[in-house]
C-alpha cells in the first residue's frame, strides 16, 4: 500500500472531532482498507464491514485481557489498586464463545422482568416536570437526565448518589474502551471503577443476574456480579444518552422533522429512528479479530490481528444507501451497522429503541418552542469509538 499517495485514517486530523465524515469519507473511497497513523487496520466499506461483523471466522477482542497486559504499565510505581482488568472480565461485547452466549442470556432475561414501558413513560413525566419553566438549558443534560431516571430505576442507585456522579461513571466506563488513552485517564477510569462498587446494594436487577446465572449454572463470583452490573449501567446509559441527544439535536435543526414526528404514528416514527440511529452512529468503530490469515485487497492479515471496522463510514456507504448524508425519514430497507450485528449486536439496542419509541413524540412535543442557540458553540467529546456531545445549548424561540 502507497502511504505517500493516499490518504491515512488519523483522529487528530484537524476538525475530527466536530464532524468525521469528510475524513471518513476520504478514507472509504481513496483507501477503504489500510493501516492508520499508529498501524492499526481499519475498514471503512459497508460490504466488507457487514461481511466480517457477521462471520464466525472472527471474534471480538478481549478488552480485559488486553488491560491486563497494561496495568503494570499504568500503576507502576502507584499505590492505586488496578481494577480495570477485573472491572471489565464480564463485559459481554468483549467476550466470546459460550462465555458470551450464557452471559447474553443472562442480561437479557434480568432485563424483561422489568416494565421497561411503564418506567419510560414516568421518566418522561418527571424530566419534562423538571425543565418546564426553563428558557434554556443544555439538551445534553435533558437526554442525560432522563437515561438516569431510566437506569436508576432499572439498577437500584435511586437517591443513592447524584445525577452527576453517575453520568461521571458511565462516561468513564465507556471510556476504557477508546484507543490511545493516556495513562492517567486510565487511572481515572480505575477510580471510577473502585467508586461504582458501592452504588448496587440494593438492585432488583443484580438479584436477577444471581437468579438466572444459578439456573444455567454459572459460578459467577462478586468481582463477576460487579463486572455485569458496570457494563450493564454503562450500555444503558451512554448508547441511550448518545442516541437521544443526537436524534433530538438533528430534529431541532429541521423543521420539517420535527412535523414529521408531531404528525406521524409510531410505525412511521420507527422508520425515521433507524434513521436517525444510520446518520449519527454514535458507536463510530468496533473491532474483530481474525482466527485465521486472511487476504484483502492483495495484503495478507496474520491471525490474531486487530481490525478496526468503522461502523460511522459503513453507515455513510453511497455503495448501499442512497442519498447517505441526508436523513431521509421514512427510508425503507434500512440495515445499518449502528449496533453491529451478528452474535454480538448491541445488547443495549433493545433498550434504546424501546426509549426512543416511547420518548421522541412526548419530548419533541416539549422541545417544539426551543431551538438551538447558535451563539453558544456545540462541544463534542473528544473520543474515537464513541461520538458524543458535551454540550449543546438550547433556548426558547
């Protein structure tokens, strides 16, 4: 492959962060397979990225495995207990073979002996309670409030520890999983870890997880438990908060979306949410590594490499969607990659779906005489593997 005459996938390049595509984009068509700035192999079609993510001749990479083999290196010469290897053993979407299926099974069980429905729709009530007398506030904050008024009930961290805190921990969390991380973030991560411990005494949820782990057997220790509880908060949260804030800020900047979800019934609503989850792909990457050597484009992969597939450009793919940077609606036959797919799709997609379903029509209703306030700028979070806003300013109109 020629370096010097086509294009290298780099996160730093100026402007990423506010918006990818047009790098993305560049790199999809000039390079669609290659080697970044620090020799990561990465993918950027949509007809190599479902191929892969959909294959038995890959698995994911173990996250914890991996932050073992870093540990020394982070806590050298610290006092700080390491815990980002035990805090992430049962994160499911780094977990493979029967592992990963049993402990699916597992979380998706606790999860449906909830009214997930009924919990939605008070939370609703009691965000838009919250902010009805404001003239402006942060839509960041509003989407964030209500994932925690969802996962507080869901969890059982109800009036234990604060709003913020808790939004802290899930971004946190979600964090470990990024690329190029200093090391002091890793110990800040590690801290948010040892603090999360003490947030779960009382979860309905957690004895779920004990319930039906005793029925299929599965010995799983209290470090395990922990593991599946901070996972289980973190996917719920941050997939959920990402989703909402980026649906809501791309029906605040067109009218003619928010008549859309005003004046149309939930069928339609649940096409225009597809949609919205293919344009803003807040889950941006996702790796897989290769049991076997493999051949792409003339360059032969070792096993046991790691591929980055970029869920953000796959969704961009004018190859498979028509028209892909524009939010069409009520486009049909919409097979995004937004939450992966095959054995090791989202296993947060259920929930967010469902809050989008039950949420858009009642908040959009709300957020109808607010529009975004342009004399504040929109900050985006400076993270590769999740897109996500810091702040975006809303007033009324």
């Amino acid at each position: 492959m020629d370096r010097e005459s086509k294009i290298i996938w780099n996160p730093y390049t100026k402007g990423y962060f506010d918006n990818p595509y047009p790098h993305l984009k560049r790199c999809r068509e000039e390079n669609p397979i290659h080697k970044g700035a620090h020799n990561e192999l990465i993918f950027f079609r949509y007809k190599d990225i479902n191929e892969i993510i959909r294959s038995n001749d890959f698995e994911v990479s173990e996250l914890s495995t991996y932050l073992q083999t870093k540990e020394p290196y982070i806590f050298k010469n610290s006092d700080m207990c390491p815990y980002l290897s035990k805090g992430t053993q049962k994160w499911t979407m780094y977990l493979n073979g029967d592992e990963h299926k049993s402990l699916r099974a597992v979380m998706g069980k606790s999860f449906k002996e909830f009214d997930l429905n009924i919990i939605i729709k008070e939370s609703i009530n009691t965000l838009n309670n919250r902010y009805k007398n404001s003239i402006s506030f942060d839509l960041v904050e509003y989407c964030a409030y209500f994932i925690f008024l969802v996962t507080e009930k869901l969890f059982g961290i109800k009036d234990f520890e604060s709003f913020e805190k808790v939004k802290k921990y899930s971004n946190m969390l979600a964090r470990s999983q990024d690329i190029f991380i200093p090391k002091q973030i890793y110990k800040e991560i590690n801290s948010w870890f040892l603090w999360g411990k003490d947030i779960f005494h009382d979860s309905e949820y957690k004895e779920n997880i004990r319930f039906f782990a005793n029925q299929l057997n599965l010995n799983y220790t209290e470090e395990d438990i922990y593991s599946i509880m901070s996972i289980s908060v973190m996917a719920a949260f941050e997939t959920s908060k990402d989703n909402l804030t980026m649906a809501l800020y791309q029906i605040l900047r067109d009218p003619k979306l928010t008549d859309y979800v005003l004046h149309n019934e939930i069928k339609k609503i649940n096409l225009l949410i597809e949609e919205l989850f293919r344009f803003s792909s807040p889950l941006q990457y996702t790796v897989r590594v290769n049991k076997q050597p493999i051949e792409y484009n003339d360059t032969i992969i070792p096993s046991k490499s790691k591929i980055y597939l970029c869920l953000a450009s796959a969704n961009r793919d004018p190859d498979f969607f028509i028209n892909p940077d524009e939010i069409i609606p009520d486009r049909y036959s919409n097979e995004h990659l937004a939450f992966g797919g095959g054995n090791h799709f989202c296993l947060g997609a259920q929930i967010s779906r469902q809050e989008m379903r039950y949420c858009l029509k009642p908040m959009v209703s709300f957020l109808s005489n607010f529009e975004i306030d342009n004399s504040k700028p929109t900050k985006w979070a400076k993270q590769i593997f999740m897109r996500t806003v810091d702040s975006l300013s809303i007033k009324l109109k």
